[in-house]
C-alpha cells in the first residue's frame, strides 16, 4: 500500500514542473519519463536540447545509430532503420542523407521521437552535370538550411557541390539552381548570416547572395580577408611556416560573422593551431579575437555554429570543438586514430582528445528549437 501511494504522489507531480525536471535530461532520457506511468506519457514535454549531439558514423546500411551526449558525457544507440545511407551531412538539426544511387533526403533531427522526411532533387537535376558522369557520394561537401523546416516553411537549402560551386533549391522545385558568381575560385564554406547566404572562396573573399532580392542567384564579393591576417604577429618557433589547412564562417551568439581559420605548421613536430577573426561586412573592419568568454564554436566538415555556454552545460567556455579527419598532428596520429572530436583551448592552444571516430569524421546535430 505504500509503494502504490508512493506512485500515486509521483504520477500526480504538476506537469509545469515535470517539465523543468525534464529539462535537465537528455533527449534519450525522455523516453524514460514518458514509461513512468500514464500521466507523465501524457504530459506536455518538449523534446529539446540546447546542446549538440555528436552523430559518430558507423559502416554502411547499419540499422543502429550511435550519437555521443555532450550533457550526459555517454554514447546512446538509436534504431533508425530510416538514416540508411552512404554520406551525411547537417544543418541546424536536419542531417541530409545521400545514397550511392544519388539520391537525397533530409531527415528532421535523428534524436526525435517524430521525424520528417523530405525528398530532394537527386543529383542529375543539378546544372551543368553531365548525365554519363559517375555519381560519387563526396559530390556535395556542405549541405546549409536558411531556417529550420519545422518553424519557417520559406526555407531554402544551399550547397557547396562538384568543385566547389554553389548550388540553391526551394520547396517545390524540381532542380537545383546555380548560383553564380564573379570569381572562378572554389568555395570553401558557407552558412546563413542575417537573411542571406554568406561563402568564402579559396582566395578568403567573402562573398554575398541574397535569395530573396532582386538577384536571388547571383554572388556578390562583399569583403577581402587579407592574407596577411592568416599569419600571426609572433611566431614560434621563429622562422617556423604555416599553412591554412581549413576556413571557417560561423555566426557568433552577439550575431557578429566569424572567420576561423585551422593552420597547421611545418615544423620537426607538425602541429596546429586556430584563428579567429571577427568581420563587419557594413564598415568593412575586422578584430582578431583573442577570447570567446562564456561562447564556445562548434567546428564540423559540415555543420559550424556558437553556442552561448552556462553554468549548468558541461561544454567547457572559450573553447572550439571541432571534428577532424586525418588532421597531420602528432596528436591525432599516433594512438588514437585520424578521426574523432578534439576540444582547443583558445587561451593557450592546448587540446584535448574527446571522441574518437569510426570509418567516417562524427557529426555534428545542431541544436534547432
């Protein structure tokens, strides 16, 4: 008789505060609650993280996935016998699925109980492809949502493909539309910055597209990144050289653009460090930035974001972490594999080994409210 009135206090605990408690859960601890007793599956809980999830790639056609927890600091499985593809890619919670048939789709956040799935415009539907060309899972290297599907039904999707190109597709198109722009150079990145897209080309010029103007597919060059800015005032060892293996755009937690750039050094000992630099398009300036404070970057080869860290996350304040593949230090290579998360210390350059990966580079599950 105690027990049953034990459980009869806990299924009568007031939803407003069944919701705060579960807040403080992972999304895999949520199913948990819902299995307590009737009204706790009936209550009104969000499924929400304001972390992301590390998405650790396993071999082809596996109905199992696992995805590391940053909150909880453990790896859960999850059957999704629906993420059934060759190369993933993400965006702002959704994770773009592409087959060795060339096919695409894009799966609403993998952690959810209810995800959708939307079809895209397969591979021969992009411009200047030609039909007898082999398809190759690596065709498309950067997959970015404008918003999240589920809050703004005027998304777009653009993306980096064939060598380095832009390409942009909107609901109920049936192909992907060029976007054109006045240089030749390949694209190294792109993200969604403040109503257009924003890219970088392998020659640092940042370049502009408004989809919604009276250009919609055509890039404008808004800003130069000196090259001069890729080299730190003081190096060391003296005389040591540096390269820039990899360029960022990330939009800050204040809404400022961010141009990180991951250099490596030619040196007895290879080894490598990050560079950031804030930029404001309108008055054409940039900062170097020394300190995140209270943010930390999310680096991926695909999905790079800033989350704003509080006392109650485990993400460690002024800090980037970043997935790597084949990275040529030291660090990475000798033990533990050349592919994983690592977590660099912007104050003093130190890193730390996290994660380790699988056959492919883990990914990155955007947090998307």
């Amino acid at each position: 008789m105690a027990s049953t009135s034990i459980e009869g206090r806990w299924a009568a605990l007031p939803e407003d505060l069944l919701q705060r408690c579960s807040q403080r859960l992972c999304l895999k601890n949520l199913s948990a609650i819902r299995a307590v007793c009737r009204s706790w599956q009936s209550a009104d809980v969000k499924e929400r993280s304001d972390i992301p999830w590390l998405m650790l790639m396993d071999k082809d056609g596996m109905l199992w996935r696992e995805f590391f927890c940053l909150s909880c600091q453990q790896v859960h499985k999850k059957l999704l016998p629906e993420m059934r593809a060759n190369r993933y890619l993400s965006s702002r919670g959704w994770v773009l699925m592409i087959s060795r048939d060339g096919e695409f789709r894009m799966l609403e956040n993998p952690m959810l109980r209810y995800r959708h799935i939307i079809e895209l415009p397969n591979w021969n539907k992009f411009p200047n492809i030609k039909a007898p060309s082999p398809f190759y899972v690596e065709f498309i290297s950067k997959f970015v949502l404008s918003d999240c599907t589920t809050t703004s039904p005027d998304y777009k999707v653009m993306v980096i493909y064939h060598i380095g190109q832009l390409a942009l597709w909107k609901p109920g198109k049936e192909e992907w539309t060029a976007v054109n722009s006045p240089t030749d150079e390949k694209i190294y990145d792109v993200i969604y910055y403040k109503g257009s897209f924003v890219a970088v080309d392998f020659k640092d010029r940042i370049l502009r597209c408004n989809v919604d103007g009276p250009t919609p597919f055509v890039a404008q060059v808004v800003f130069q990144v000196p090259r001069r800015l890729q080299e730190f005032e003081h190096e060391y060892p003296p005389g040591s050289l540096w390269y820039v293996n990899q360029v960022y755009l990330v939009q800050s937690t204040t809404g400022s653009l961010l141009f990180v750039s991951l250099q490596e050094q030619v040196a007895s000992t290879i080894t490598f460090r990050f560079h950031v630099l804030e930029i404001d398009l309108d008055t054409q300036m940039w900062t170097e930035v020394e300190n995140l404070e209270n943010t930390s970057l999310f680096l991926g080869h695909n999905s790079s974001f800033s989350l704003e860290v509080d006392e109650d996350h485990l993400i460690k304040p002024n800090c980037i972490y970043f997935t790597y593949s084949c990275l040529s230090s030291f660090q990475f290579t000798e033990d533990r594999g050349d592919k994983g998360m690592g977590i660099y210390h912007l104050e003093d350059g130190t890193v730390e080994l996290h994660v380790e990966g699988k056959s492919s580079p883990p990914l990155w599950i955007e947090p998307c409210f």
